[in-house]
C-alpha cells in the first residue's frame, strides 16, 4: 500500500513557503502603497487604487484559466517544438499552485491593499474637507472598493473560462522569453 506521506509534506512546504511568500509581498505592496498614497495628490492616490484593483483582477483570472485549462492543445504544441508549449505543460502541471499564487496570492493581496489603500483616501478627503461625514465617506470607499473589484473579477472570470487556452499561452509565450532552451 503507497504511502502519502510525501505528497503530504509537499504540501505542508508548499503551504509553509505561500505563507512567508504572502507575508513578504502582502508587507512590500502594503509599504509602497501608504507611501505612495501618503505623499501623492488624491488624484493620484485614486489611480493608485485602480491600478491595484485591475492587478487583482488580472491575476486572478490568470489563476482561473490556469485551473481550467485542458492540456491537450499544448501537448499537441509541444510535439510541434514550440517553445511556449513547453512552459504551458509545465505551469498546467502546477495548475494548483499557479492558481493559488495568481489568485489567493496575488489577488487576496490586492483586495486587501486596495482596501487599505480605500481607506486612506477616505482618511485624505476628510481631512480636506472636515464637513464630509467620517462614517459615510468610509463605508462609501469600502462598498465602492469591494463592488468594483467583485464587478470586475467576475468580468474577468468569464473572460478566463472563455478563453482560457489563449490565456494560457500568452503568458506561458511571456515566462518563455526568460526561460533558458533545453536542447537535448
């Protein structure tokens, strides 16, 4: 009888090493993010938001099409020696933790940051305009920040189960421009 011990300790260091990976980018986005909008204009401050929401966005419907992907039209491809093809097999045989890194990592991560990012520019419109109620204008930015990115992820969801095949070998093309050749 197989043991799984060793896909279980796989997946305890996997588990142990998105942790520390998560901790690490979720402080360095976080950190970049209230400085910028902490010395930026509120216009700016805004794009910044944006720009964080439509990255989550964009990773997450990469992790999507990763995690629904089929196969077959790249093993035909890499029979044929083309280069993404090989990348694409090699990520959809990681499809799980592709996935996990596209969408729990780098989107979670976003949600949050676009979050606190929300509520530092409701922090920055009251203290340029003291009449604006402190409550309102933080629960206005919160149901704005979570409705766009909720909107926009779905977007993006559909986008990914549609066309996923291209979704795949766009960025398997991308990732083969910096992978080495492994001619035999």
């Amino acid at each position: 009888m197989p043991s799984n011990g060793g896909k279980i300790k796989t997946i305890r260091f996997w588990t142990l090493k998105i942790f520390f990976i998560t901790f690490l980018l979720a402080g360095a986005i976080s950190l970049l993010t209230e400085y910028l909008t902490g010395s930026i204009s509120l216009f700016f401050a805004i794009l910044v938001l944006i720009f964080i929401i439509l990255v989550g966005v964009f990773f997450d419907m990469i992790g999507m099409a990763f995690a629904i992907c089929d196969k077959t039209p790249f093993v035909a491809m890499a029979s044929k020696k083309i280069k993404r093809a090989r990348e694409a097999l090699m990520l959809l045989k990681n499809a799980a933790a592709v996935a996990n890194f596209c969408g729990d990592v780098i989107g979670d991560i976003c949600g949050i940051v676009s979050g606190a990012t929300g509520a530092a520019i409701a922090i920055k419109i009251i203290a340029d305009n003291p009449a604006f109620p402190e409550i309102a204008m933080g629960i206005l930015l919160s149901a704005g920040v979570a409705a766009s990115t909720v909107a926009l992820k779905s977007i993006g969801k559909n986008i990914a189960i549609k066309k996923n095949k291209e979704i795949v070998s766009a960025i398997s093309a991308f990732l083969s421009i910096f992978m080495p050749d492994r001619k035999k």
